[in-house]
C-alpha cells in the first residue's frame, strides 16, 4: 500500500485518516479503513481536486477499465457528454454534500454504462477534495424500465395495456386543452376475441 501524493511537499493524502476512532467497544485505525477503502476492489472510491482525479482506488479503475493513466483526468471525460453539464455543476457546487449524480457513464475502452456517484466533500491534509463513491446500476436501471413495460404493456400482444391507453389519453386531453385544439378517439371493439386469445 502506497498512498497518493499530492501538491509541490508530497504530503501523503491519506495522513489526515491516522487518527484512532471508537467503533463500538474496540477501536480501528483510520490508517486501517484507509487501507481497506484505497486497497478495495469491492468499493470503487476516487478523490477529485479541482474537477480532476488525483486517486483512484483499484475497484474504481476496474469499474472504468482503466490503468494508471487515470490519475490527473478530468471527471467530466468519465461521463457520457450529455450529463457533462450536470456533473460540472455538482463539480462547482458549494451545497453541502452528500450530492449524488446519475447518468451515463463512458469507460476508457469507450463503453458506457448507468452511473451512481456519491459525492462528499472533504478536507485531506488541509486540501479541499471530493471523494467519491461510485456505482454500476445497469442493471437496476434495466429492471427499471422492465418493471414499468410490465405495467403498461399487455404481456401477450405487446401492445399498449388500459393503463398506459389512458395515461396517454389524459395527456392528449391537456394538451388539446392548452393549445385549444380538437382531440378525436376512434375506439374498435372486436367481437369474438376473447374466443381467439383463450
């Protein structure tokens, strides 16, 4: 375990963590869980000075399929270029953290995924930074919208159920309402359809 260096005195960034703190009846380093956090492949962690990366932990560079060459990057070049905007924002923003971001993330292979970063901002060995605790939600993502297909879609036709029909339709009607249009519904019923699905 080697810590990052920082600034023109190298002062490791993780000196500030040396402090014994009371966890529950015994006590455990900081020096111990700053081991553990930077050494982690479970839990990808970053630390950001000035909008660019100056530590990335080893779960971190394998979550973007990155090496060494991701140390002085700008956080924004991670992040798909529509939600940059977004992340430049939180960058900048002196609210009190935790701030959480989302969006689409870019990997260094140029890969993209759905990305969840838990911002806090913290002061290490008297530099400002933001650590960051990142996360691939993918797959939350993707049942996401599985869940919400299932509870517009009829499963066996895979055409539109009553609900979303309706949904939709409320959302003609204020619509029509506010641009003083018409609206038309053209319904079908069809006799003897229940005979053909059974």
């Amino acid at each position: 375990y080697r810590p990052a260096r920082i600034g023109p005195d190298e002062a490791p960034i993780t000196a500030s963590l040396a402090a014994d703190v009371p966890f529950g009846t015994d006590k455990i380093g900081m020096a111990t869980v700053s081991r553990m956090l930077t050494g982690s492949r479970a839990i990808p962690v970053a630390l950001v000075r000035e909008g660019r990366l100056v530590f990335a932990n080893s779960a971190f560079k394998i979550l973007f399929r990155a090496g060494a060459d991701i140390a002085g990057m700008a956080v924004t070049d991670l992040i798909a270029p529509r939600r940059q905007a977004a992340m430049r924002r939180l960058l900048s923003d002196p609210a009190e953290t935790p701030l959480t971001f989302q969006g689409q993330a870019v990997r260094l292979d140029g890969s993209s995924f759905d990305l969840e970063l838990l911002v806090a901002r913290e002061t290490l060995d008297g530099v400002a930074m933001l650590c960051m605790f990142a996360a691939d939600v993918s797959w939350r993502r993707l049942f996401e919208r599985q869940m919400s297909d299932l509870a517009f879609t009829d499963t066996l036709t895979g055409l539109p159920n009553r609900a979303r029909v309706l949904d939709r339709l409320r959302d003609a009607i204020v619509e029509a309402r506010s641009s003083s249009s018409g609206l038309a519904v053209f319904i079908a019923d069809l006799d003897g359809l229940k005979r053909v699905n059974d």
